[in-house]
C-alpha cells in the first residue's frame, strides 16, 4: 500500500549521515547543491530569534506556532531554508532539459519519476499523473508550521516553485 510520512523522509536523512559520514546538510552541499549551482539551500533557524540572516519570518495562523518544529530533526522532511532562485537551479538539473546538465543519469531520473506500483500517483519523491493540471509531469509540495510551497516539473521544460511563509489548513 502507498502510505506517505514525513517520518520517513527524516529516516531517509539519517541513513544518509550513516552511509555518508558527513552530515546531512554538508553532502546535500557537496554532492547536489555544488554540482547543481546552488550555493544557498541550509537547515533552517528553529525560531525567530535564531533564524539566519536571510531567511524570511514565518507566520502562523489560527494561534498556531510557526516555529513548532525542530528544523534539525525534520531537516530532510522539509526543514531546509531555501529561495526560489536556488529551488529552480535544481530543478533545472533534475528535469531532462538541455539548456542545463542534469547531474543525474537518464536512468536514475527514470527510475526516480516512474509512479510505484501500488499508487500510480506517486513516484520516488515525486507526486505524478496528476489529474486535473495536465501540464505538470511531477510535483512536491509541503507544509510544515509557518509554510506551504511546491515546486513542479512540467511538460516541456517549463518548471516551477511557489514558497509561502505561512499556512492555512
């Protein structure tokens, strides 16, 4: 059966500090940001107080806590700080275009947007088949306290990211 958790994600950031050695953050630095051109994607501040410099004040509504969740722990579920100009030099390296070199193989990028068996809606990371925009071939979105984004892969190469820092249910 198809069950998505960010838990797993999380795990998914542990196993990489075990494989690697290094942490989480410094590979992603190292073996996806630099070859990608990204020189600005880091774990967020867990609170206002600690936020980095350039990173945006999040809001949260109803009353609720936009810092409720610890960026350290979650930093492979979504608790990474990033801008819209680096979110798309990523996705430019992931998204079969030629303008820009991807840094993965065809075949992993294959295997990385082929829906699983069990839910065709969902491949490796990656939400696919999506029914009612047509244009779009993969998409993440996410919400943790304090914000709401999603960034896509659509057809012919036109791509792109939304980041809010804020949510509502």
């Amino acid at each position: 059966k198809h069950d998505y958790n960010n838990l797993n994600f999380a795990v998914l950031g542990l196993i990489v500090e075990q494989l690697s050695g290094m942490a989480y953050e410094d590979y992603l630095a190292e073996y996806v940001h630099k070859p990608a051109g990204v020189k600005d994607i880091v774990v967020s501040g867990n609170t206002l107080a600690t936020r980095l410099p350039n990173e945006c004040e999040y809001y949260g509504q109803d009353g609720k806590n936009p810092y409720g969740n610890d960026m350290i722990v979650s930093k492979a579920a979504g608790g990474m700080a990033a801008n819209v100009e680096e979110l798309m030099k990523l996705m430019a390296t992931v998204d079969y275009g030629t303008k820009v070199p991807d840094i993965l193989k065809k075949e992993t990028l294959d295997l990385m947007y082929t829906p699983c068996d069990v839910y065709n809606r969902y491949a490796k990371g990656w939400r696919v088949n999506y029914p009612y925009i047509t244009t779009w071939e993969a998409y993440h979105g996410g919400t943790l306290g304090g914000t709401s984004t999603i960034w896509t892969r659509g057809k012919d190469n036109v791509n792109g990211v939304v980041l809010c820092n804020s949510r509502s249910n």
